[in-house]
C-alpha cells in the first residue's frame, strides 16, 4: 500500500517529507491543515501511509454507507454524529490515553471550507490526554507535505494559538 500511495504523490508531483518525523508522532493530536477540500483527506491519507503513521480520524456518520464505510473505518475512520456530540473532548482524549501508539487525526477548521477562525477542539484533546500536537501539513503551494514541530499545550490558548498558527500562515 505504501508504494502505491507513493506512487500516485509523485504522479501529482507532491513530495512528503518521510524523514523529519518526530518520534511524539507515535501519540499525539495531529493536526492536518489547510482543510479546504475532499482532495485534502485523500492527498493526507496518502501522505500518511507514506510515512507509516497510524491514525484515527473523525468523520461524519452520514459519510458511513456501503462501501464507503468500510473502508473509511480500515483507514481508522471513527463515525462522528455531529447532532449528539456531547463531551467529545473527554471522549476522544480517552481513547488516546487507551492506545500505546495512535495519532489522533484532526482538521482545526471543524469544516473543509476555509475557516480562520479554528475549533479549540484539538487543544483541549490534548491537553486532556496529555500528549503533544503535531504539525501535520500540505502545502500545494510548495507542492510539499509532511510534519512540522511539535507544540506542547501550555495552558494559555490564545498564547498558544498565535504560534501555531504562525506555522501554517501562508499555506
């Protein structure tokens, strides 16, 4: 499966980084931004099994028919009902915490529309499982994807926030 995912990147003539992966990115949050498309998940999917990383994602349930759904869940897609979500920070910390070896996947914008002004979501996720949140990008700019730094919360999201975001802008 990697050499195929390999392939079709370099037919879309998109490189991934595969040697600066950080050794959190066994158990993190990762984030995966810009988000603005469809085309997103299916270039990040196959960046990620370039790199060897395993993830969990959250998707919409309604995405989850046949067979779609089968294969989203083999990819480590988690159905997500976005009318009943209730305490779903505590919920997705927990299963990070129950994992020796996960990335949790996640998109900040909470939308594949562009959204400058992102979901707290995933700083809590981590901050509540206590692990760090990985850069993950794709820059088609560029035409590059990969892993940036690692951020560990300090408690102080709007400090926190501005650096984060000074690593995605322009992407």
């Amino acid at each position: 499966m990697k050499y195929i995912a390999l392939l079709i990147l370099k037919i879309l003539r998109i490189r991934i980084d595969t040697k600066n992966i950080p050794k959190e990115a066994e158990k993190c949050v990762l984030l995966f931004a810009p988000h603005t498309s469809a085309f997103d998940f299916v270039v990040g999917r196959l960046a990620l099994t370039v790199m060897g990383v395993k993830t969990i994602f959250l998707i919409k349930k309604e995405m989850f028919w046949f067979p779609l759904g089968s294969l989203l869940k083999s990819l480590g897609g988690m159905p997500i009902d976005r009318k009943h979500v209730r305490n779903f920070t505590s919920h997705a910390a927990n299963l990070i915490k129950e994992k020796n070896e996960i990335a949790f996947l996640i998109a900040p914008e909470g939308t594949r529309a562009l959204n400058p002004k992102w979901k707290k979501g995933f700083y809590y996720i981590a901050q509540e499982a206590n692990v760090p949140i990985v850069l993950g990008y794709l820059d088609y700019r560029s035409r590059r994807g990969g892993m940036g730094p690692v951020f560990y919360p300090t408690n102080n999201y709007e400090a926190d926030i501005v650096e984060i975001e000074k690593f995605y802008y322009g992407m």
